[in-house]
C-alpha cells in the first residue's frame, strides 16, 4: 500500500517545482518594474546618422482602448476589432536579437532605444483595409501577420515584431495581431482565454490583409499566439479556405504552447500543408516547463522532442536545443533574440517558393547565414531538422 507520507512527498516535490519556476519567471520577466507606456512624453532629437530604420507597423487587436498616458491599448478584451500603425525607429546602435528599451517611459532617445515616433488609429477594417492595400502594393505583394504569446503587454508586442522585422530584413508589410493579454505572470489562465476568445478575430484579419491584395501571406506566431494562429487556421479549414485562396504562404511557430494532443487533432482537421509550415521546439525552455506543470504534465509542442511524431502531419520541426540561451534564462524566446534564428526565419521568408523546403536547402541556407556572421557551421549544428519527406522514408524503410 502506498503511504500518505510517499504521496505528500510526491505532491510537495511537485509543488516545489512549480514554485521554483514560477519565481524564475517572475525573476526574469522584471513584472515589478514593467512600465507598459509606448508613446513618451517627450522624445529627444537624433540626426537621421543615428537612426538604422524607422518601421511602420500595422496593428489589428481584440485589445481595449485605454485612458492611461502612452499605453494606447490594455489588457482587457472587447468584441469589436481595433486597427492602428504604430511608426517605431531602431538606432543605429542596435544590437540583433535585441530590443532596445529607454529607462525612462516619459523620455524616449532614439539615438539609443527603440521609439514610438507615432500612432495612429483607424475608424474601421475599410479605412485600415485601404492603408494597408497601398502598403502591401508598393512592396511587391507581401505581408506578414506576427502573433505573441503570453504576458505580453501592447507595447512589448509592437516592439518584438519590430525588432523580428528588421533584424530578418524582412521587406513585406508588418501586421501586428495583439490579442488582449494581461501581461502578469499569474494570469495564465486568463490569456489563455483571450487568446481562444481572438482566433475569430485572427481569421478575419488574415481575411482582410488577403483582401487588401497580399500576394503572400506569412504567419509567425509565438508560444500562446501559436495556439490562436492553429485554431484560425483550422476554422479557414472547415470554410474551405485552407490556403487563403493561395496567399498562404510559411507558417512559424516558434515555442508553441499547445497541448501536443490537441496539436494533432488541429493538423488533423487541418490537413498536410501545401506550403512551408515550421515549428520550433527546444528542451530547454523553462516557460513552456511551467506550462506542462500548469496542463497537468501534459506536454507542450514547444517543448515536445517526439520530432518524428510532429513531423508526420506534414510540419518540419527545427529542434534549436542546440542553439545558445536566450540570455533571459528562459529560453523561450530563442527564435527572435538568436542572430543566427532571426536571419534563417528571414532567409524563409525571403523565399519566394512556398514549398516545404527539404532538410538540404535549410542546411544550406544556415551556412550561409553562420558564415555571414563569421561562424563555422559547427556554431549551427546545435539545430536538427526533421521534415515530413524524412519521416516518409522512415516509414519506408
């Protein structure tokens, strides 16, 4: 018979666990000291010398609108979808992989931080719609839909796709989907109803950047974002519209925190992809740890090293273990703080095939970018790949 101490000392050992993560997360994320104001009182001259890039970010969201100075939108949710830009400039002294960030909220410097330089709101999806048509038209068709995860506040979100667009030279149209996270670490529970109340809004806003006359869709969603972009994706499934009428093009998702059953019976109803759909996994992520505890033990997507198992609906699965913390001793948020991760994602969206590209073209396209960083490719050998055409031959042999 099993003792009341034994199983007390199972539930204490889990218990400790969980709380050793939560104060990790609650050490790394900085949640005292998060100030979420985007636009400053005040923002300081910086000749043009000073400044890398300055970024017009389009921005669809199921976030309120809010009173606070600076913040624009909150972390509360409404039925109705809010559209803006958001004009962010980069210094000349960024680092890639990095954001940037003044001390100061009422005080930007452009010369040394990231800056909100403007923000705009539109009155609806036909004058947003518009705005974006002309946007997407002058360069050459493409757009991409950026969707963030958990604890991410209005501000961050703008900024992390920011810094993704610029440090992977991507040159189509940035969209921004922000859906109303609280942006604290206890409310897990609450974004990860958020998120589920926003897949309807996703999928409409992929309808509209598609009738905005995007020639190519892309779609990078992270950790909770990769949950709201799979149920979208599903439901443009059950309409018909798997393909967004053939401008779908790569979806990435980056530390997808999905419960991996329900991954599988989203692929199912999905289907096998036409184009290149790529999920990124690392053993290491101690996020995506504390939300197997939160699930029950239940493993993660992000998180889950079966890469064969993910493969076989058609996914290919880059496992970046391997590859350097993301200095934030998470190791969540690898795809965006790695040089190396950054460029290949902007190297597969530089692509204008929208075929799965086989386990060759990736290794190559990562000696090229290891030896443009004055690496070896050893420096890259920590990322495996395993796509469907290697889980075929697998099941052949």
């Amino acid at each position: 018979m099993i003792s009341d101490r034994f199983l007390s000392g199972i539930c204490t050992c889990r218990l400790n666990g969980w709380l050793a993560m939560l104060f990790l997360l609650l050490a790394t994320s900085g949640c005292a000291t998060r100030d979420h104001r985007l636009l400053a009182e005040t923002i300081a001259p910086a000749p043009a010398a000073q400044l890398s890039a300055v970024h017009r970010i389009f921005v669809a969201t199921s976030r309120s609108r809010t009173q606070q100075p600076g913040v624009v939108f909150s972390g509360e949710r409404t039925a109705d979808a809010a559209f803006a830009f958001v004009d962010i400039s980069v210094p000349s002294v960024h680092t890639p992989g990095e954001i940037e960030r003044s001390p100061s909220p009422e005080v930007a410097d452009p010369a040394r931080y990231f800056a909100a330089r403007r923000v705009g709101l539109y009155d609806g999806d036909d004058s947003f719609r518009n705005a974006l048509r002309a946007d997407i038209a002058a360069r050459g068709g493409r757009a991409l839909v950026f969707v963030h995860g958990y604890n991410t506040s209005f501000d961050e979100a703008v900024y992390r796709i920011t810094q993704i667009v610029h440090d992977a030279g991507y040159l189509g149209a940035p969209i921004l989907f922000t859906w109303p996270s609280s942006a604290r670490i206890i409310d897990y529970i609450y974004d990860n109803n958020s998120a589920t109340a926003a897949r309807d809004m996703l999928e409409a806003t992929l309808r509209l950047v598609a009738a905005a006359g995007a020639s190519r869709i892309d779609v990078v969603s992270h950790s909770m974002g990769a949950w709201v972009t799979m149920e979208a994706l599903r439901q443009l499934a059950l309409t018909g519209q798997k393909e967004l009428g053939g401008t779908l093009g790569d979806v990435v998702l980056a530390a997808p925190d999905i419960d991996v059953d329900v991954f599988e019976a989203q692929m199912r109803r999905y289907g096998k992809p036409v184009s290149g759909f790529y999920v990124l996994t690392s053993e290491d992520d101690r996020a995506l740890s504390l939300s197997r505890m939160i699930a029950g033990n239940q493993p993660r997507v992000g998180g889950y090293m079966d890469t064969y198992d993910l493969a076989s609906y058609g996914v290919t699965v880059l496992d970046v273990s391997g590859v350097a913390s993301d200095g934030t001793g998470l190791n969540h948020t690898k795809f965006a703080r790695s040089p190396l991760l950054v460029r290949l994602l902007g190297a597969s969206l530089a692509d204008d095939a929208r075929e799965r590209a086989d386990t060759t073209e990736i290794k190559r396209r990562i000696g090229a970018i290891t030896g443009g960083l004055g690496q070896t490719i050893g420096n890259a050998a920590g990322i495996i790949i395993t796509t469907p055409f290697e889980v075929l031959n697998a099941v052949t042999r």
